[in-house]
C-alpha cells in the first residue's frame, strides 16, 4: 500500500537508486505524521478524561502524544524488514531454482527478476534489489559485494550469512548450486518459523489490545450507570494521587504485555 516516500512495508527505505538505500532507516511520510499524531493525542485525551477529567492534563499530556509517530516508527520499520526477509527468502529459491536448469548466474538473476515482478510488482522492494544484482552483474561487478551491500543495507541476518556463504563457494570453487540450494533450504526454514510464531502471537497481540481498552470501558460504564461514583477520585488531592499511581500500573503492564509479545527466532 502506497502512501508516501516511504509509508510501508513494500515501500523504499529512503530516496534514490535502490544501492543507496537503508532499509535499517524508516522516514515517516506527512500523512503518517498525521496519522499517528492524531492516534497519540486522541490517547492522551482518553487517559486525561479517564484518570484526571482535567484540561490541564490533557494539555500537558498532549506533547508526548504527538511524539506517538516517533514510537511508531519503530513498529513500521520492523514490519518492513520482516516484509524484507520474507520476500528475499521467495528471491533465492527461485534463483536457486533457476541456476538448478542450468541458467548461467546473469540469466537466472534476469530470469529471478521478471518472476519477481510478478509477484510483487515492479516496486516491490526484493524486485528492485534482484534488479540492482542483475545490472550489477552486467558492470561485471562481484555478486557476493553486491550480496555484502545489501546485507549490510536490510538489517538483516539471512542476506549476510548468504552472501558469505555464496563469497565462500566462489572462491573455493565449490558446488555452486548446491551450495545455493542447501542455504536456501536453511533460510526457508528458519523465515518459515518466524512466521509461525508471528501467527501464533498475532491472537494474543488482538487479545493485547482489547485488554488495553479494558480499563478505559469499565470506567465509562460506572460512570454512565452510578452517575458521581468517582467524582472523588477527580476532586481531591488523594484521589488524584491514586488516579496517578493506577495510570503508572497501567503504563508498566502495557509496556510489560508488548515486551513478552516481542518473540525474536
């Protein structure tokens, strides 16, 4: 999905030809600022009528509401790498495929290209990266630096460990194919992994996520059926404090219930 330089997961890493981009940097578009300044502070309203029902507080707490698109951009860029990794691993099996018929190695990146595209589009972020390898390879640049540049641009494990495995078999004069086969079948099991640990979690993320809204709706509730049930919560000094103190456990089981959700393979 399009939506700014670079919005998502499928999208650049930053301007420029595809060798100068840092897939490790993630530059928010204006409509994601927007959006997600509008997200954080439309929180910062919810948690000051929720905990304080204070202007004061909503004020006070509405910078780091427009902060929330610089926190964002943590999740966005980890997503597109992971977006990345998938999409290389789908690269090299067809590769390996291709150099298994018999295709010389410039063919079979042209050929790897095109198949590519298919799936992914012209703009596709591995179609664009295998386009940079082909043309590389037609400048008889060496395929493993090219391999080592993108490693090195994608924050990624998988395309380093490949590109030092495809430098070794070059050099040693080994089984080329075979070798690429092999690594290939390796990278695939280890995304195919990742992957399913991302679906396992992705229901516990969900059930995050309503929880987080738990609190926030039983309030509501008492407030609309025992009208004044906490009005001295809000009006004294004490029960001001225990509002503070309940937003400060909310805040650390919030960010404590992410963390356990952050599963790395």
């Amino acid at each position: 999905m399009k939506t700014g330089r670079t919005s998502g997961p499928a999208q650049k890493a930053g301007p420029g030809p595809p060798d100068t981009r840092d897939y490790r940097v993630y530059r928010l578009s204006t409509r994601e600022w927007i959006l997600y300044g509008c997200m954080g502070i439309s929180a910062c309203a919810v948690v000051a009528y929720t905990f304080y029902r204070s202007l004061i507080a909503f004020l006070l707490m509405m910078p780091v509401g427009m902060l929330y698109p610089l926190y964002k951009k943590r999740d966005l860029r980890q997503e597109r790498i992971r977006q990345l990794g998938l999409q290389f691993k789908e690269g090299i099996l067809v590769l390996a495929s291709y150099l298994g018929a018999g295709y010389s190695l410039e063919n079979g990146l042209a050929m790897c290209t095109g198949e590519l595209e298919g799936i992914y589009g012209k703009q596709g972020m591995i179609t664009e990266e295998f386009s940079t390898l082909t043309n590389g390879v037609r400048m008889n640049r060496p395929v493993e630096l090219l391999l080592m540049e993108f490693g090195a641009r994608s924050g990624l494990e998988d395309v380093d460990h490949f590109a030092q495995v495809f430098a070794a078999a070059r050099r040693s004069g080994g089984e080329l194919v075979g070798i690429i086969n092999y690594t290939a079948g390796i990278i695939r099991d280890k995304v195919q992994v990742q992957e399913e640990i991302h679906t396992m979690t992705a229901a516990r993320v969900f059930e995050q996520k309503i929880m987080n809204g738990i609190p926030f709706l039983i309030v509501l509730y008492i407030d609309l059926t025992s009208l004044g049930f906490f009005r001295v919560m809000y009006e004294t000094m004490m029960g001001r404090a225990v509002m503070t103190i309940c937003l400060a456990v909310y805040l650390g089981a919030w960010m404590l219930s992410k963390k356990i959700l952050e599963i790395e393979v």
